[in-house]
C-alpha cells in the first residue's frame, strides 16, 4: 500500500464517519479519532471481504468506492450499537 492510498483512505473513513455518524444519532462524537477510527476498519475489513466479489464497484486510488461505503456504514453501526448499550 501507498502512502497516497493510506491517506486517502483515512480522508475518506474521516469524511463517511463524519457523514454517517451526523445521519444516524444526530451528533458526532467528542473525540475526533473515533469518528474515523471505525470507518477506517470497515473500509479495511471490505476491502478484504466484499471488494474481490463485486465486479461492478468503481474503483478510485486503489480504493473501491461501493464497498467503502458498505464497510463505513456497517462500521458506525456496529459502533452506534455497542455505545448505546453500554449507556443503557
């Protein structure tokens, strides 16, 4: 992997975590790292997974977008899941 690929991956786990965290609890965490932190495994986790099964996803720096994306959301939910049984 490139440096360039690793960036773009953080920018883009950064920017869906933004995104889906926004979308489904209607905040975003305090720390910053978390935000990104759990995106960045389901893009990894994806790109592993589903990314050799997908003929049709596009591809952008090495990276593919749809399972990205799947990988991203799966990861916040996950994520959303765990928080809020620990608060209850």
């Amino acid at each position: 992997m490139e440096i360039g690929t690793l960036l773009f991956i953080v920018g883009l786990a950064y920017g869906l975590g933004i995104l889906w965290y926004s979308l489904l609890q209607g905040n975003v965490p305090d720390r910053v790292w978390r935000v990104a932190a759990y995106p960045f495994l389901g893009i990894w986790a994806a790109e592993g997974l589903l990314a050799p099964s997908l003929t049709f996803d596009p591809k952008f720096g090495e990276v593919h977008l749809l399972s990205a994306v799947i990988g991203s959301i799966v990861a916040v939910i996950v994520d959303w899941a765990i928080t809020s049984m620990r608060k209850a």
